[in-house]
C-alpha cells in the first residue's frame, strides 16, 4: 500500500502565532525581533573594536538562548506599481499620464533585469520547555511540557499564558538593550509580520500571493 503524502503543516513547526508570540508544537515560546544593520567596514578602527567589545559583553551577558536569522529575498514591487497603476488612471494631465506609465515599465524592467535582493536581519528570543520545569518527563524521555505534561501555551488559560509570555518579554527588553548599545535599532514584529513572514518563508514561489487567512497560523 502507498504511504499517504503528508500534509504540507506537518513539516511546519509553527503551532500558532498568537498575541506577538510564535508557539511551536512542541510547546516553546518564540519572539522576534527586527534589527537595522549597521555598515561595520565604514566604522573607524576604534569604533569596530568598540562594537566587536560590546557584541563580546552581549553574548557573554545571555544565561538564554537566541539566534540570528537572516531573510534575503528578491524585492516585491507589486504594491508600489498597483499604487503608480491607480494614480496613472486618475492622472488628468495627459504629459503626466504618459511619463507615469513609462516610469512604470522603467521600474519593472529595472528589477526584473537586475534581481534586486532585499535583506532583513532577526533576532529570535526562545523561552522552552525544559527553562519552565528543568525536568524530564516520568518515562525519562525529553523534558515536560512548559506548562505541564501535554499542556502546550496553545491550550492553557489566559493568565497563564500571559504570566509567561511576560517572562518571554523580559528576555526580549534584555535583548533589545544589548543591541542598542551596539547602535542597532530593533523592533518587535507583531502577529501580522509574523504570519507573513513565515507565510513568505514557507511559501517563496508565491510571494506574488498577498491575501492570507490569519487561520492559517493563529487560531481563535
């Protein structure tokens, strides 16, 4: 008999997205935040080591784990040219509806001919089971569930969820303070950066694609 094909959501590790927090399906927390970059080779001498110190002192600072992720994908200008598309039709002035509609074509066949790439950095705070319980499970398999065997942060009550998400958020405000004593900026994606991200990076042969049903990750 045939191994029936797998849904493409078991291969996804992402339960659901949920008040700013990603809850995987084993029961971790995750948050993310967006970071600017910085031109390090432009920096002066005493400035790179200054920055490669307080790097050094941010990641000797972290009792938690985290990691960096970086998003490069080619630059998506449907938004920009529909918006150009509608005012071309409005435009009154003949000369201007002219010139609209060949800046339109200039920008098209400027991306398409040199596949402008778009890089966003992240950093991902990670709250887990075994920070919760710091025990394995009766069986002497992995560690118990963050909130109790079986019990994952999708399934509890509100004042539990929110009593560790703030824990999660703690860990973050850490983060962000170390980062900006490097001079990066950093912003703390909400629900719905979060689902379009995943959404992008699961889906990369559609990022044509803008309409997403929030159901997709975040349930009510």
């Amino acid at each position: 008999m045939a191994r029936q094909a797998q849904s493409t959501q078991s291969f996804v590790l992402v339960d659901q997205i949920k008040e700013g927090v990603v809850i995987l399906k084993g029961g971790g927390m995750r948050a993310l935040l967006k970071c600017s970059s910085l031109n390090f080779s432009l920096q002066s001498k005493d400035e790179q080591d200054a920055i490669v110190y307080e790097f050094q002192n941010f990641l000797n600072s972290l009792d938690f784990s985290v990691q960096i992720f970086i998003n490069s994908r080619f630059l998506n200008i449907d938004d920009y040219v529909a918006m150009l598309e509608e005012r071309e039709k409005i435009q009154q002035n003949d000369l201007l509806r002219v010139q609209t509609r060949e800046y339109i074509n200039f920008i098209k066949d400027f991306v398409q001919s040199t596949n402008i790439v778009s890089t966003d950095f992240y950093t991902v705070i990670s709250f887990d089971q075994s920070e919760a319980t710091g025990k394995a499970d009766s069986k002497g398999g992995g560690p118990l569930s963050l909130f109790g065997i079986g019990k994952s942060p999708a399934k509890m009550e509100r004042k539990e969820f929110l009593h560790y998400k703030n824990q999660l958020l703690q860990r973050v405000e850490f983060v962000k303070t170390g980062l900006n004593r490097m001079g990066i900026t950093t912003i703390l994606l909400p629900t719905e950066e979060l689902i379009m991200l995943f959404w992008n990076l699961y889906n990369p042969q559609n990022l044509q694609k803008r309409t997403l049903m929030k159901s997709i990750f975040e349930k009510y």
